[in-house]
C-alpha cells in the first residue's frame, strides 16, 4: 500500500528535511504578515528571511508577487485606520449625551454640565490618541516602506515567469469547471470571491507545479492559509498539508512537498537551522495569524452572505452570479449552516431555489465561461489574495 498511497505514509523528510534542503516558497500573507508585527518582531522575521542559510532557496511565484504588491498598500492602512476609528468612537459618545438628555429646556442645565466635562475629557482623550499614534513607531509611511526593499532582495532574479493569458485561460476553465465543483484542493473555498480572483490560490499551485519540474529538491510551501482546501484539518488544528496536494505534487516531482505557518516555520528555522529567535516573536506572529484568519472568515461569510440575498431576485441575476453562489452555498454551507438558514427564512426562500439555480448554472454553462473567461481583466486576473 504504501507504494500506491505514498501520501498516506509519513515522509522521511517531515518536516526536518524540508527545513534544511527545501526549496522555500512564503505565500503572499506571509509577506502581509510581517507588516502587521510589531517593530521588534517585525526585525527579527525579516532577519531570519535575509539570512543566507534561508533566503538562497527563496523563490517566488508570479501570483504570490501580484497579489503582494497589489494589498501591501491595504495591510498597511491598518493601524492608522485602528486609530481612525477609536477617535471616530469619540464622536458617537458626544452624540450619545445629548441623545441621552434630549433638547430644549428639559433638563438643559444638566446635559450641558455632562456636554461641559464629558467634552473636556473627550478633547483630551483626542489629543492623546493623536499623540500616540503619531508616535507609534510601528506604523509604516506607505510612500516611505522600508519593508518592500527587503522583500524586493530577498526574490532579486527568484520570481516566476508572468503566464500568458492563454495559459491563465486553460488554467481557469480547469478550476471553474471541474476542481472548483468537485471540490479539488487548493482554491474551491474561494468560491465566493469575483471573478478570476476566486482561482488565485489554484494560480499558484499551477506555478510551484511547474517549477518543480525544473529544480530538483523537495518544496516547502510556508502560508498562513487556515482553509480545508489546503490543510488536513481535526477539531480547528492545521495538521499539515493535503493528501490530495502530496499526491499531486508527486506527479510532477518525486522529491517530497510539504507546508507550514510561518509561526512553525520559524520554530524550525530556530530547531534546525540554528537561527536566533524569541519565543515572543513566535507567539505575535501566531496571534497575527489568528487575527488575520478571524477577519477573512468574516469577509467570506459576509461575501457568501450578499451572493446568497442577490437569489431573492433571480431574473435579474447573471449567469455567473448564479453560478458563484451555487458554489458558495455547496462550500460554506457546512460551516456556516445557521447563517444560511436564517437567510433563507429572511429571504422568503426556500431548498427548491437552489435546485432552481444549480440548474441554470449547468444550461448556462458556456455564458459562464464567457462571463469568467472571455475578456479578464488585469485585477481580475491577478488580484486574489486574502490577505491576507
């Protein structure tokens, strides 16, 4: 058995080999990660990245470089945007004191004795978040990133070749019309994202495919994906990659594939590359990670939530709508059953819509493929991260 089913059998070089002799690749959210870390631990990641021993087998696909550069700006805008919204905060306690004591003259000495002291705290509490947050090292001059120049050196001459277009035609029919359905890792839970940006994850797969045909020596996949479309997955715990993926992977390279999070990734960097690392800058980026996972759930499900309320109104929904929330509902439904449900007696609808729509979108599957395929543009085509 273990000859036909090798994936199924732990590998000799799991996960120490890859560590020591992998050719490495970092997913686009791990380069967003490292914005996110604070100064300090911020230093150290990159510093393990630029040590020689790591950033001489670094390569990077075309697509993880697209969708990089492409939400760097977005990631960035973050903390300053934190700020924004405490100091937003401030304005709805105003509000709230006057709503509290209404107007005119009932009770006008006492609301503007409140207004009076709670403005004056309120002034103060502004002019200290302004303070801080000029002051906060950890925010990054989108016009003046030191951390772009870093990444940029860590991948001088490592970068896949840009696919042509053709090349991301073939690619996406394949995903649109047979994994994503069937539900063929990696990608099929970024069912509910526009366009071609729901087979970004399929891109890249297709590109460190390729590429392992050409360089002999095993590949270790570092991303901070916590989907089932990537990860074996027991009770929320990443378990390691796809049997689907090893076996994948072994049709094209006998060498061995394997993936990490970053957090475990620097505890092997640290175990057996003889790299200094604190156990803090571990423990921030897996806290970054968690919090990063938490916001794309709730993006997902909002997405997933706004494609299943267009079905109250099918005549006006397209072909490929139809087809994207037939998928959404087929992907997220598992996890999101309550949600669904509630929006189905919200919505008046009923399990024969979806029987409706299944059915459209398989009579207009060519209008499907027109609609994804015909004329993508650039974004479409090359923006799909999740931040990621």
């Amino acid at each position: 058995m273990r000859a036909h089913f090798p994936e199924y059998f732990e590998s000799p070089l799991e996960p120490e080999g890859f560590i020591k002799d992998a050719l490495i690749i970092l997913d686009a959210n791990v380069l967003l990660s490292v914005y996110r870390l604070g100064v300090d631990a911020r230093e150290e990641a990159l510093k393990v990245l630029e040590d020689p021993v790591v950033m001489d087998r670094l390569w990077m696909p075309y697509q993880v470089g697209i969708e990089y550069l492409r939400n760097r700006r977005d990631v960035i805008d973050e903390l300053p945007d934190a700020y924004t919204r405490v100091m937003e905060s401030l304005k709805t306690v105003r509000k709230a004191v006057a709503t509290a004591f209404g107007e005119g003259r009932r009770f006008e000495s006492s609301r503007r004795a409140v207004q009076d002291s709670v403005g004056a705290s309120l002034d103060q509490l502004s002019t200290l978040l302004g303070s801080l947050k000029d002051g906060d090292v950890a925010i990054i001059d989108p016009d003046d990133d030191q951390v772009m120049p870093r990444v940029e050196r860590l991948f001088t001459d490592r970068v896949g070749t840009q696919p042509t277009m053709d090349v991301l035609k073939s690619r996406a029919t394949e995903f649109l019309d047979f994994r994503m359905p069937n539900r063929v890792p990696p990608g099929y839970e970024d069912s509910a994202k526009d366009g071609l940006r729901r087979a970004g994850d399929y891109f890249i797969w297709c590109e460190i495919l390729d590429h392992s045909t050409k360089v002999q020596r095993p590949f270790l996949f570092v991303t901070d994906e916590r989907k089932g479309d990537w990860y074996e997955q027991s009770k929320g715990r990443r378990l390691g990659p796809r049997k689907e993926l090893i076996a994948e992977f072994a049709q094209h390279s006998p060498h061995g594939y394997y993936q990490v999070s970053f957090d475990r990734f620097l505890e092997l960097a640290r175990a057996h590359l003889s790299l200094s690392i604190d156990d803090a800058t571990i423990e921030e980026v897996e806290e970054v990670d968690e919090a990063a996972a938490k916001a794309a759930d709730q993006a997902n499900t909002r997405a997933v939530a706004a494609k299943i309320a267009q079905l109250y109104n099918l005549e006006n929904a397209t072909a490929a709508n139809v087809a994207a929330i037939n998928h959404a509902y087929a992907g997220f439904a598992a996890r999101n059953r309550e949600m669904v449900d509630n929006l189905v007696r919200q919505s008046n609808l009923t399990p024969r819509i979806y029987e409706q729509m299944a059915a459209l979108a398989k009579t207009q599957n060519a209008a499907i493929r027109s609609a994804m395929l015909g004329r993508p543009s650039a974004a479409d085509v090359n923006d799909s991260a999740d931040e990621p």
